[in-house]
C-alpha cells in the first residue's frame, strides 16, 4: 500500500505527538516521584508513620526501621585514545557527580572544557529549563545547574544537578569523557 505525501506529512506529525506527548508524560511522572520522595522526607522527619505503613501489624511496628542508603551507579569514564579510565559518574535520581581519577590533572581553563562542555551542552540543557520554568512546565528550582569542585585551579569533581530527565544522564557523562579526553590532549601538546 502506498501512501500520498499528505498522509506521510500526517504520520509524521502524529509520531512527533506522540512523542511529546510520551516526554511530557515521562517529564510528569519523574515530578510526581520526586514529590513523593520529598513528602515521605517530611513525614519521616516529623515522625509520622509512613502512610503505607499504617495497615502493618503492630508486632512489626516493634522492630526497629532499617534505613537504606540511595543506590548509586558509578559509571567508568574513559580516555579515548587508550581507555585508561579517567573519571567515574555517580548517578543518583537528582544530580550526576563526575569526580576525576586523582591522577588526572586538568585546570578548568583547559579547552574545550568551558566552551563546549558547560556553555554549549550544559548552557542549552539550562537554556530549555528556563523556558519550561518561564511557561510554568517546571519549578525555578528544577533547571539544571551545575558546581565544579576544585583543587587550586584543578577540576576535581563537576556537580550536575536537576538533570531531570534519563536522556540526559548519557549525554552529560558522554560529553563529559569526551570534552575530559581533549583536554588531556591540550594539556599534553
């Protein structure tokens, strides 16, 4: 069955719809889990008992509650020309840290570290956050932001946080090792 260009114009909208509509649903849902998090933290601190917890039975109110650590993934960032693992991310659900090898040396002014990596892909990231936050999708307080951790001039570790949204996590950590790996060059020329 062959289509008319009009109906394939009206297949791509739908999909590009669609997958709006996914995103804003995901976007939504991220917020509603944060939310939680951040109600069952005000709970715990006021020494409620968890709402999910009220139907137990009291012989398990007894026991003493075991708190859990939030899970964190490391994930190696690697060198590009010979793979020697040059940082390690740590995700968790607010914010990514990628905290360099003690061995890695790199000052902050290094090319392309400020003109690509925080200006060009974090400075977008932030530039849509803020139109989202202006037309009322999301808080203030959620636009991605970002803290360098330094040694001296040295970069030690960089913060990300309010990365928001899964997508993001690759690319932040991808472009990192990228824009890590051209500055060793720099640094080495």
């Amino acid at each position: 069955m062959k289509f008319s260009e009009e109906q394939v114009k009206e297949i791509v909208a739908l999909k590009e719809s669609l997958i709006e509509q996914i995103d804003k649903h995901q976007e939504g849902i991220e917020m509603l889990e944060k939310n939680i998090s951040i109600l069952d933290l005000f709970l715990k601190d006021s020494s409620f008992t968890k709402a999910s917890e009220l139907g137990k039975r009291k012989d398990v109110e007894n026991k003493p509650e075991i708190t859990e650590k939030p899970t964190e993934n490391s994930i190696p960032i690697k060198r590009g020309n010979d793979g020697k693992i040059i940082a390690k991310a740590f995700v968790t659900p607010d914010q990514v840290s990628i905290v360099l090898d003690n061995e890695i040396i790199i000052n902050a002014d290094t090319p392309p570290f400020k003109s690509f990596f925080l200006d060009r892909i974090i400075g977008e990231m932030k530039r849509k956050d803020v139109v989202e936050a202006e037309n009322g999708r999301i808080q203030k307080e959620s636009v991605i932001d970002y803290i360098i951790n330094k040694n001296g001039a040295d970069i030690r570790e960089i913060i990300i946080k309010n990365y928001r949204q899964k997508e993001r996590v690759n690319e932040l950590i991808n472009t990192a090792g990228w824009s890590l790996s051209r500055m060793l060059e720099n640094v080495n020329k």
